[in-house]
C-alpha cells in the first residue's frame, strides 16, 4: 500500500521538480504551492523526501522575486518552517545561515502573511542548532521581537514562539549581556515603554503594549505559566538593575497591572505549589520596582469583568506568604534538628529552603511597611478597615510562628544562621510598629535574640540593628530600661553602638541604626540617673567615650556634635577624670579629644545668636549645660578648657570678628597624636562658626550590600505612592564671557526639560565664585559666593569650585534632597530623572581618572586603613547626582584633599588639570558615598557619535571635520566647533551646520546652541 502511495505521489514530485526549475515566476509560484501539499505537519518522513528531493537551491527565500515576489516570498518561508519541523533538517548550516535573513524580512515587514511561519522557523532552528541561539542575537534577534511582540495575537501560536526564543536567549547566553545591551528590549517585552522619537527635538511619541505580562494576565492554558517562568527569570535576576531602571522610567505602569492580575489567578486558584512561589518571587520582584502601593491597585482588565476589590491582592500575597513562611520553618526545623545530619541531600534542601523563606519574609515585611503607611483611619484609603483587621491579624499569628521558630532554635543552642538572623529581621520590623506585641514573648527571647550572628558574621550586630527600633521605643519608659537591663540589651547596643561609630567599626553608613542606638543608650542613662538602678559596666562605657570621639573628631554635624556629647555627659555623671584615666585602654589624648568634644557643644550652643540648626538641638545643650555644672569639678581638664574657650568667646564678642580662631586654636593647642594638622589654609579656618553646615545622616534605607535575606530593615517612610526624588542642578562658573555664555545656553536647554515626562530635576542655581554680582541674576538663578583668597589657589582657578560649594551648601536655602553637580558646557538632552539610589550617588566613569594606577599618591589621602583604593571611584564631581546631606559632608573634605593636593608636588604633577576631579572622588570614599557608573549620564563629542539613551551633551573636546566628514582631530578641520574657539567672545547665531557624515552628537550639539542662541534675550551682550 506504501509502495502505492508513494508512486501515486512520485509524478507530482517530479512535477514540482520541474515547475520549479521553470523560468517564469507562475512556474516556479505552483512548484512551490504544490512542495506544501506534502509537507504535513505530521508526517516527517514525507517532509524529509520532499526536501531531499527538492533541497534548499530550489527555493531561493529572498526579497527578490519580480511582480510576485511577496507570493513567492510567502510560500518559500512556507516550506522552509515545514522543513523545520524535522530535527536533523533544522539543525543544517543552510538553515541557520537563514535566520538574519529572516530576520531582516520580519523587520521589514514583508513576512507579514507568514508570521507565524517566520517564528516557528526561528524557534525551531534556534532550538536545535548549536549555533541557533547566538545567531540569532547576533543578528538582532532582540530588537525585532521586542518591536514585533506586542502586535502578535494574544495566545496565537506566534507569541508562544516569541516568548520561547526569549526562553532561549535568556537560557544559552548571559542575562548580564542581555540586561546591560537590551534594557530598553526587554521592557518592551515584559511591558508599557515609552520610545522617543529620533526626530530632534526629542518627544514621547510610541507606546509599545505590553506582551509577556499581558500574555500572564489573559491566558489561562499553559502559556500562562511559561509566561510566568520567563517574567521570573528576566525580573528576580541578579543582573537586572539596567532592565528595573528601564521599567521604572515608563510614564505607563499598565505592565504592573498585568503581572498583578497574573498573580492574583495563580495564588487564587488550584494549582502547584511550585507555581505559587513562583508567583510569589514574581509578586517581590515587581515590588522592587515599583513599591509596595503595587499590592492594591486595579484587578479588572476592563470593564465588563465584575468588580474586584483593591486591597484583594494584599490578602492573597499575605495568607500565600504565611503559608510559606509557616511551612517551609517547619520544614527547616525538622531538617535542622530532627532528620539525619550526614545526609548531603538534606543541606541541599536547607539551602534551598532558605532561598524560598527570603522570597516569603521579604514579602511580610513589605506588608508591613505598607500597612504602618496607610494606617487605619485615613480619609478614602483604598484598603478597607475589615481588610486592616485581617492583615494585622494575619501579622500577628505570623511573628508568633517566627518567634516560636526561634524558641526552638534556642532550645536547641543554635545562634548562628541567616535564616535565624531573618527571622530577627522580620521581628524586629513588626515590633518596630508595634513594640507591645508579643510582650512576654519578646521579653523571654530578647536576649537571645541579640546573640543571634548570620553565617558571616564573627559577633551580633545586624541583630541588634534590626531591634534597634523596638528598644528605642520601649525604653521611653522604665519598664522597658528594665527589660534592657536584666536582658544584658544595654551591653549588646553599645557593643552595636561602638560598632558603628568607632575605628575598627562597620564601613556601611547606616546612620538611621546609629541615632536609633543613641536615643536607646540616652533614654537608658537618663532613667538610670533619674528613676532605676542599673549597675553600668565601666569597661563598656570606656570604649564608647573613645568612640564618641573618634566619630565626632572631623564633623561639623550639629546633630552629631549634640548627641554624642549629651551621652558623654550622662556617662561623666557616674565617673571622674581620675577614674577614667586609670583604665588601661584610656589616656591624655582620649581625654583631650573628649573636651574638645564638651568645649564645641558648649560654644555652639552657648552663642548669642544661635543658628536654626543649633536651636534645634536645644533640649540636648540644657543635658551638656546641666550635666557640666554636676561634674565639672571632677573632671579638671575640661574646665579649663571650657573656661579657656569662654574667654576666646569674649575676646572674639570684643573685637566683632568671626568664631573660627576657636576651633583653630584647639586644633593648634591640644591635637591628639596621631592627628593630623593642616599646617596651611583649611576649612575650619576659612568657614565661619557663626553657621555651621548641618550635615544629617541619609535614611536607613541605604544599601548594605549584604545577602538578601539579612539586609538591613527596608525603609519606612510614610508615603505609599512613590514620590518624586528631586534634584537640584548647581552649576560653578566664573564672571568671564566664556563661562557666561555656557552657562546662560545650559540654563536655556534645562528650562526646555525640566517638566518632561520622568523628569525629577528642580531647582537650579549658578553658584558665580567671582565674588560679585553680574549683570545675568534676572536671568540666571544665581548664587554669589567668595573666591578662595588671594594665592591660595595657586593659579589652580578650579580650586574655588569645591570652596564655592562648601559656601552654597552653607547658605543656601535648599529644598531638594539631592544635588546634581553640573558644569556649563553640560546641554542638557532630554529630561533627568534621580539615578542614585540607595544611598549612592550616580556619576559618570571617566576613563582618565585611575585610581588604581596612582595608588602610591592617593594612600597620602586616602590611608590603607579607610578600605582597598578600589572604594575610590573613577570619577569627578560632575555630573554626579547626590544626596544632599551626603554633600554637605563631602564639600569640606573636597575643598580640603583639594588644598594638600594641590601642595603636595607629586600630586600636583601626577593629577594637573584633573586634580580637583580625584580630590572629589577620594572625598566621596572617605565618607563611604559610594556612586552607581552611569556611561549613559552624557556623551563626549566627536568620540561618542550617537545620542541613544544619554542625558547630557558634554562639549569640552574641540570638533574637526574636513568638509567629507572626516575627523581631522589634533588639526584644524575646515569645519569646526571648539568652545575654546569663543574665549573672550559670545558665539555668533546660527553657527553653520556640520557638513554631511558628521556624527548625530555633534550636529545635534550644533543644532541646540543654535536653537538656544536664537531665543535668549539680548544673545551676544
């Protein structure tokens, strides 16, 4: 019968054989109608003999093809997603080399009728092909699936294809690649972006649907779940920070709806468990991302669904996670203390159960933060008070497993483990909104829990960084100093204390943790003094004096100054001079830095006219001024030097000069050894006492660095919807022409962006260092600061820019929380959101600057002790977006490493015009602000030719060209732009445009000082 069937089909071979070889395209059209007769998608014998008979040179897939070329194209790709079908055929050199071809017709639009055929081809090619993969991102793969996937048909067999080659390139090839090349793809993918025209200006012009997101809402067939797979693998991984930051740029957040629908069917619905964590990692990636005010939000895709309610995800995401968080501590216990110990399997099971409890803890916790936002009696809050009473109810018997967890693990003389140290996480953050729960239970365990060290820990302390909250509130009252007291907690904070402030202390910043240690370390001494008795371990308290002082020696933080010598003073109630000097680890310079400390307090506080900032810290001065005249007999040393001090008040009141002689003659007078003096000008003797800076901590939500499941307590702020982050944008320039010119077009191009879509830009000041007012202050929000004096600079004139900071920051009235450093050669292109995050800065990496490489000169500022010359980061201070508090640090150590740079010969050689850049980036590492390396913050022409995603146009290199658009650099091309070029004189209007094949950076640099030349009042005067 086969024998039959096979000749019965032989003659329409021969048939199509000939048709094909005919010479006229209706001809060749039916060969290849007739070739997809026999190619049934089943049968891959007959698709075999077709393509053994027929092969590849009888098809010719191009985009040639004469009148019918988009039949013939259409049929050939037909036939050749046929021949796919069978491995050993799909897996062939001629198939491969088909797929930038294929590629290229799908961009092109002309496979249009055989979509579907074009991705069944590119599946199954790459699938099989050990070269499939790469080939196919090598051609751009990338950039036609995200153009192409949200136009496929929500569920058709094309978006499955889609999705899977996504699979696949994710699967074979690094996601850090993919992340870092195709940020802006893969939002396309997973949803809304918003692209930008390439036509100057600039405008939001195309939004793209999302598609896998979409997909993981709509579907509810298998599809579902491998859309749910690729979302997780593309939004949990470790390398996907270029792709968050995409996603958080776009105006549309429709994709987050889509992932929360998604969601929400898979944790409401019987399926396996599996699949619930996988919705649930999912659930905490898309958190990350946008907030917690993700888990109430829309659930309808339109509407005619029936209505669900808001808060319906918050429920679902908590009852899943407690499950979780229920289940797998069991799992842990019984695999910890119960089963085997010699199984390998069962510390293979232990790590993976800890992942999954990461997943489920971090979503606890970020319920509770939102709850402690939203609150319960807010006018038209979207949860409702039946739901509130369920959450927190569901919170409670949550932290009671918790606790019982670590009961457990005390009874079984465990203290060492991330999971316990998690567990104290997620404690320690409900009981920072609710000290009084489990009160008993707490009570019992609270030592114990301040013992508990992760696995990389050598002593607690991120324990007791996580309780810190609770014990700040519960010592307001004695019952709970008591509590401290009998638990040993008092020992263990300032163990923590010491920890954070001290010499050999923790280098992350985490001042939140070290002010909440203070208040729970004062709140103590000041009930022991006053209403309990507690025995004070003087050895413990000896240490902490020496820290206090170590912390406070190079700060003119108000905050800090008053805090840490309200504690000294309550310490000195119970001690004298005499006795503190008879400990070993206490001598003459500890003493005398612990007067300096008393003697700034009292002279800041004690002057006439007292600063907003000093006011502020009144009720510590009345502990210092009170806590003085109780000791001050026994403590000699420290009465002379305040009496010492009070009689520079008076002379300095006489004269009606400025307080800076004072600190100058304490650091002249009584330095500890091994301080260092500068000999020449600094800060303290330039700035005047009258105002000093207030430089507070950033918040605690600042990055650790450290294992997800024991990173420090995510912040909580009192917003649920995420807020914008403002930056205000400072510019340094002088009264010259040359500087005014940049800077009035700088100030032109940020009024244009300033209220664009994304942007987080501010205000702006010109910081104009000459000293006095020009005649652009109408124009120009400006801010008049001194130059350095006379010499000082030693014909360095860049040497004023950290000194006019330092002014601004002192003077200035900022409402921004964060400073975008930026010069007047800087146009600006498209609007500026806030890139730094999590405490860090964002800079751009500037090629020349090499710490590493001149690391025998920087240790001169930068000793071994601070940390490896990698903490010093390859950058200058502008553009850099920063804190602004962190900035108020940073400006007098820059002005500072500035000056001994500038004196120091191999410095000044080594470093020249780029001197003041290292000073900023070796300030920046001493104060541990790190900075995120944006190589998108701004492009340097002629050397980066294309716009793309930059923000900044920096124009500081000259731009040559011969008139064929050659780069003549290093000669004067015939046609040329070079800022240098109008040093004493404004650029003319309409400067003449590059001539053709000049770079779109440069023509654009050209085209927008053209455009701002044209619209500024009064240009050229």
């Amino acid at each position: 019968m086969e024998q039959q069937e096979q000749q019965r089909q032989s003659p329409c071979l021969e048939d199509c054989l000939k048709l094909l070889k005919g010479e006229r395209d209706e001809q060749r059209l039916a060969g290849l109608l007739l070739v997809t007769k026999f190619c049934n998608k089943d049968d891959y014998a007959s698709i075999r003999r077709v393509y053994d008979a027929v092969g590849m040179g009888k098809l010719g897939v191009s985009e040639s093809g004469g009148d019918n070329r988009d039949a013939y194209l259409q049929l050939s790709i037909t036939v050749l997603a046929a021949f796919c079908r069978v491995p050993e055929i799909a897996s062939s050199e001629d198939m491969v080399s088909k797929i930038p071809l294929i590629l290229e017709i799908m961009s092109n639009g002309l496979g249009s009728s055989v979509t579907e055929e074009c991705y069944e081809f590119l599946f199954l090619v790459s699938n099989t092909h050990k070269d499939g993969v790469s080939t196919l991102y090598e051609s751009g793969g990338m950039s036609v699936l995200a153009a192409q996937m949200s136009t496929l048909p929500d569920g058709s067999h094309s978006v499955q294809c889609a999705m899977r080659l996504v699979q696949l390139m994710i699967n074979k090839l690094s996601l850090d690649t993919i992340n870092n090349e195709h940020p802006s793809e893969l939002a396309l993918m997973v949803g809304l972006y918003v692209k930008e025209s390439l036509v100057y200006p600039f405008n939001v012009e195309f939004i793209v649907v999302a598609t896998i997101a979409k997909q993981f809402a709509v579907l509810h067939d298998a599809v579902k779940f491998e859309a749910l797979h690729l979302l997780v693998a593309i939004l949990s991984s470790r390398y996907s920070a270029p792709l968050h930051e995409a996603l958080r740029l776009m105006k549309d957040d429709i994709w987050s709806t889509f992932i929360r629908v998604g969601v929400m069917a898979i944790l409401q619905n019987r399926v396996a468990p599996a699949e619930k964590l996988q919705a649930l990692v999912l659930a905490e990636s898309t958190i990350s991302i946008v907030g917690e005010g993700w888990l109430i939000g829309q659930m309808n895709l339109s509407d005619t669904q029936d209505l669900v309610p808001a808060d319906r995800c918050i429920l679902l995401v908590l009852e899943s996670s407690r499950v979780e968080v229920a289940v797998l501590l069991n799992e842990l216990a019984y695999l910890k203390y119960e089963a085997s110990k010699n199984s390998s399997s069962n510390s293979e099971s232990i790590l993976l159960k800890k992942q999954n409890l990461v997943v489920a803890f971090s979503l606890v916790e970020r319920i509770i933060k939102l709850i402690s936002n939203i609150g319960g009696d807010d006018e038209g809050s979207v949860i409702s008070e039946s739901t509130l009473t369920k959450v927190i109810s569901g919170l409670n018997e949550t932290i009671g497993v918790i606790l019982e967890y670590l009961e457990d693990a005390k009874d079984h003389g465990q203290t060492k483990g991330d999971d316990l140290l998690a567990s104290v996480r997620i404690v320690g953050s409900y009981l920072a909104e609710t000290p009084v729960a489990c009160k008993e239970k707490v009570r019992e365990l609270l030592g114990y829990m301040l013992s508990i060290e992760g696995e990389d820990e050598p002593s607690p302390f991120y324990s007791i960084c996580f309780l810190l909250p609770m014990l700040c509130q519960i010592t307001m009252e004695v019952y709970g100093c008591k509590v401290l007291a009998s638990s040993g907690a008092n020992k263990a904070v300032v163990e923590c204390l010491i920890k954070l402030i001290g010499p050999d202390g923790h280098t992350n910043d985490d001042n939140g943790s070290i002010f909440l240690a203070c208040d729970t370390i004062m709140n103590l001494l000041l009930k022991v003094r006053d209403q309990i008795r507690v025995q004070l371990d003087d050895a413990y308290f000896v240490r902490l004096l020496r820290a206090l002082a170590y912390w406070t020696g190079d700060t003119d933080d108000l905050s800090v100054i008053m805090m840490a010598s309200s504690i000294c003073t309550l310490i000195f109630d119970s001690t004298s001079e005499e006795a503190l000097l008879q400990h070993q680890s206490f001598d003459r310079s500890d003493l005398i830095s612990l007067s300096q400390l008393i003697v700034r307090s009292l002279a800041i506080c004690g002057q006439e006219m007292m600063s907003d900032d000093a006011k502020a810290e009144a009720d510590l001065h009345q502990i210092v001024a009170s806590g003085y005249s109780r000791w001050a007999d026994r403590f000699p040393h420290i009465r002379e030097a305040v009496e010492r001090i009070e009689s520079l008040l008076a002379v300095c009141r006489e004269r009606g000069g400025p307080l800076t002689s004072i600190s100058k003659t304490l650091s002249e007078k009584e330095v500890p050894p091994g301080k260092h003096v500068h000999s020449l000008i600094t800060y303290n003797a330039i700035i005047s006492a009258n105002a000093p800076l207030k430089q507070d901590f950033p918040s605690s939500s600042s990055s650790s660095g450290f294992k997800p499941i024991i990173k420090m307590p995510i912040d909580r702020s009192k917003t649920t919807a995420p807020k914008k982050r403002l930056f205000h944008t400072a510019v340094t320039a002088s009264d010259s022409v040359y500087n005014t010119w940049q800077a009035r077009i700088m100030y032109y191009w940020f009024k244009q962006f300033k209220d664009g879509p994304n942007s987080e830009m501010g205000g702006f000041t010109r910081i104009l260092h000459s000293g006095k007012p020009d005649s652009f202050m109408d124009e120009i929000p400006t801010f008049v600061a001194q130059p350095l004096p006379a010499g000082i600079d030693q014909g360095y004139i860049v040497l004023n820019r950290p000194w006019a900071f330092v002014q601004w920051l002192q003077q200035a009235n900022i409402k921004e929380d964060y400073i975008l450093m930026a010069e007047p050669d800087h146009i600006i292109v498209k609007p500026i959101p806030n890139l730094s995050r999590d405490g860090r800065g964002a800079a751009f990496p500037f090629f020349y600057i090499e710490p590493q490489k001149y690391e025998s000169v920087l240790r001169k500022f930068f000793p071994k002790e601070k940390g490896p010359i990698t903490n010093i980061d390859p950058i200058g201070n502008s553009p850099v977006i920063v804190g602004k508090e962190s900035l108020k640090k940073i400006a007098p150590t820059w002005m500072n490493v500035s000056l001994a740079m500038k004196r120091d010969p191999v410095a000044d050689k080594e470093f020249g015009w780029v001197l003041e850049m290292y000073a900023y980036a070796v300030a920046s590492a001493l104060h541990n602000v790190g900075n995120i390396l944006y190589k998108d913050f701004m492009i340097q022409p002629p050397w980066d030719t294309e716009i793309g995603n930059k923000f900044i146009i920096h124009f500081t290199y000259g731009c040559d060209y011969d008139m064929k658009g050659k780069l003549t650099y290093g000669k004067i091309g015939e046609w040329r732009f070079d800022k240098r070029s109008y040093t004493n004189a404004w650029p003319p209007k309409n400067l003449p445009l590059p001539p053709p094949g000049v770079p779109e950076s440069v023509v654009t640099l050209v085209k927008m000082v053209n455009e701002a030349t044209a619209n500024i009042p009064n240009w050229g005067s």
